[in-house]
C-alpha cells in the first residue's frame, strides 16, 4: 500500500476538503470526460446527494461544482478570477470551459440539491451530466467525494480501487503491525521507510521541494490568520479570535506570573488561526482534511517555536511521519466527517501530529505508533455536527484542542517505552466500526448534535 505525502497534504482552498474541493475536482474530471467524447454537448447539469446536500450551502459545494465545471481547479485556485468568472455565469447561464462548446448552466436550475435519495457508494455523492441540445443527457457519471480531496468515480469506488497502483514501493505497509515489523527489520525510522517509498516514486528533488512548499503553505496560512480580523462569512457572525488571542500572548511573554499552561493558547491559536482562514475561503492544506487542517500545522509550529533544539531541518520527517499515519487510518478506515464523524478528521489529524512530533523528538517507531494511537483513541465516538453546515463551530475552536491532545499524546508516548495495551490498528478498526455504526445525522448533516441545539442565526 501507497499513499504519498503529497496526497495526503494537498493545497487547496476551504471551507471543506470534501465539500469543496473534492466536488470542484470530480467536476475538473467531468470535462476531462467530456473533452474525451465523441458527443457534441450544449449543456451541463449536476445533483449532490447525502452530505453534500445537506450541508452543502455552508461547505460553498454549489459554487465549487459551478467553479470547477468552469474549468477551475484547488491547487491554481485564484479568489478574484473565480469570483468574476461565478458572477458571469449567473449572469449569462454560460460556462466557457477550455477545450470544450459554450454551455448552458442555470445555476438555479441546473444544480440540485436533492436531499431525498443519497446515493449508495458514500454519503458524499454526486451526479454530473452533459446535455445535447434537446436537452437530453448523453453523458453522465456518478462521483464521490471520500474525504480530505480524495474523488472516485462509482465504478473505481465499486472496484475497489485505492492506493496500491503504480511500481512496487521499499516498505509497502498496509497496517501498523507491518509498519513497525519493517522498520525493526530495516533499522529504519518511519519517516526513513516513508522517504525512500516517495524517492522510488517520484524523485529526491520532487520530495525535498514539495514538502518544502506544503509547510510553507502552512505556516504562511498560519501567519494570515493571526494577522486577519473579522467576522467569518456564512451568517453565524463568528468572529476571527487568533490575532486578538496572538496579541495578548505576545503581550504576555516574559512576565514572570504567566501560568504554565498559557502554552495551551499558543497551541491553540495557531491551529484557530488556520481554521479561520479556511472558515473564510482561503488557501490551506488538508491534513489530512480542511475541516481537521489546523491541528498538524499548529502541532508543527509549536515544535518550531517553542521546543528547545527544534529545528526546520526536521519539518520534513514530521510530515513523512504524519502521512505514513495517516495513509494507515485512510486506507484502513476514513478520514471522512461525512463517512465516520470528526473522530475521523480531527481524530486522525491529532494522530498523524502526535506521530510527527514524537519522531522528531526522538521518538523510536514504537513511541511514534503509541502516540498516534493514544491521539486517536481519545477522539473515538467524535461526532460532526456543524452549526449551519458551516465549518466554524466547534470545528475552530476543535482544531486546538486537537492540538493540544497531539502534543499531549506524543509527550506520553515519549515517557514511555513504546510498549501499550492498544495496538493502533485496534484503534483505527474501532474508529472505523464506530463510524459504521454512529447516526447519520451526526456525520456531517447537521441533523443532530450542537447543529440543532445552537440557535442558527
């Protein structure tokens, strides 16, 4: 099994991973679709389904789908183009994709949210079509979008299709058993076996430069949002709190009667600051979702900043560490609010940053898998229940804590000899039952839980 660091960490916009990039993705797709079909197409239509409808709105899903088959794309996503290009389209009922005929799109007609029928592959579905120029649909192809940007259509989906495409890698481990019975029988650390499967793929170069720019993306996220007030968009009229909290920490610094657990709100508010950011739109990377993305870079940060001997030569093992982990939980059970709750996402995400900062300080591989499994196992039954379908609350405030249970389980897990009751497979396969068997109105439909019992306006 497979899945690189730069699947794991994709840069893209918010508010949601699977909300918004993943259907502005599976629609890129669609057009490729098309561009590759005999047919002459003068129109386009698209239904979401399950989560996608349900917390749609609050997610932007509608204006990703429309973005995306206008040609748009996460990774080269530009705010003012978009927002020129979208009031264009409302305007004319046009979309002008490259390579293909002008199309007709009634966002008021041609984008249903239909809230009845959920598709069966996943709670996140969606049905794109191409028209002809009666009207009637010539093409048409069901996707899903599984959580953290990851899309599959509904034949790779029932196929069976994952992450073991490709040349044979070094250290093909597909649980946590396997991982650390390789790195024993290598001698290797688990950042060491993740490297050489990313360097057998695509290159030393590829790597070095590209984890470069995934942290870089990060921090600089980090930055803009302890920079940036405001309220958040969506109607909740949630402030932005990280620049306040950030400069009364700065305020704070070097007084002698600062308590020692002020270095929870440092944690804190650097995760809340990329929280913000993504609540607002803007560039993040997926770590493994947007939904979850501030815990890893605020766990990353707190090493870099306040950690004796830290260093950012050490960034790139944190983050081979963080992806070998989360590969595990993914392809083993979910990173999907949608699928599993937030157990799934901040869950998972608190397990990769507490792997990735007990690595870098040390750790042996058997302190690395303890702490992702303490991390993970203090967030199983989590549910995901935002308010509105927004991704503000408690999803900011969520990110924090996540990081503070990060920096707690890796700390543990370094006190420790490695050796514990839980295996972290066990905890990853609990996660996954869990998530079978939690209500649906929990797991990003904002049917249930603080979504119905916080006043939405």
């Amino acid at each position: 099994m497979f899945l690189s660091v730069f699947d794991m960490f994709k840069v893209g916009i918010g508010p949601s991973s699977s909300h918004t990039m993943g259907p502005m993705v599976a629609a890129a797709r669609f057009l490729d679709l098309m561009r590759a079909s005999p047919f002459d197409f003068a129109g386009v239509r698209a239904s979401l389904h399950g989560s996608l409808a349900f917390t749609g709105v609050g997610h932007a899903t509608d204006r990703a789908t429309i973005l995306g088959l206008a040609g748009f794309h996460p990774d080269t996503y530009d705010a003012d183009a978009a927002a020129k290009a979208l009031a264009e389209i409302r305007s004319t009922h046009v979309l002008s994709p490259e390579g293909l005929a002008p199309l007709r799109f009634n966002p008021a007609t041609d984008l249903v949210f239909d809230y009845d029928r959920a598709l069966p592959g996943h709670a996140n579905g969606m049905e794109l079509m191409a028209t002809d120029a009666q009207g009637d649909v010539v093409l048409q192809q069901v996707y899903y979008s599984i959580g953290g940007g990851f899309v599959m259509t509904e034949e790779e989906l029932a196929a069976g299709k994952a992450t073991q495409e490709g040349a044979p890698v070094p250290y093909p481990f597909k649980s946590a058993a396997e991982m650390l019975r390789m790195a024993s029988e290598s001698g290797k650390s688990i950042a060491a076996m993740k490297r050489a499967n990313e360097v057998s793929r695509g290159g030393t170069a590829r790597l070095t430069g590209g984890t470069a720019r995934i942290w870089q993306v990060m921090n600089d996220c980090i930055d803009r949002g302890l920079a940036s007030e405001g309220i958040l968009p969506g109607g909740l009229m949630v402030k932005r709190r990280a620049k306040a909290i950030h400069d009364t920490l700065i305020a704070e610094r070097g007084m002698n009667l600062t308590a020692p657990h002020t270095i929870n709100d440092w944690m804190s508010v650097y995760a809340m600051a990329v929280n913000e950011e993504n609540a607002a739109g803007g560039q993040v990377v997926t770590a493994p979702t947007n939904g979850a993305a501030g815990v890893l870079p605020a766990t990353l940060r707190y090493y870099l900043d306040h950690v004796p001997g830290a260093s950012t030569a050490h960034v790139e093992d944190f983050l081979l560490t963080a992806a070998a982990i989360g590969g595990l939980v993914k392809f083993n059970a979910s990173i999907s609010g949608a699928e599993a709750g937030c157990q799934a996402e901040v869950g998972s995400a608190a397990a990769m940053a507490a792997a990735g900062l007990c690595a870098v300080m040390g750790g042996t591989p058997e302190q690395v898998e303890n702490a992702a499994e303490i991390a993970l196992e203090h967030h199983l039954g989590m549910t995901c229940d935002p308010v509105r379908g927004l991704v503000q609350v408690p999803c900011i405030e969520r990110n924090g804590l996540g990081a503070i249970k990060a920096v707690s389980a890796a700390s543990l897990a370094l006190r420790g000899d490695g050796t514990h009751l839980v295996p972290l497979d066990a905890c990853i396969e609990t996660m996954r039952q869990t998530g079978q068997d939690m209500s649906a109105k929990y797991k990003e439909t904002s049917l249930g839980g603080l979504a119905v019992n916080v006043p939405n306006c």
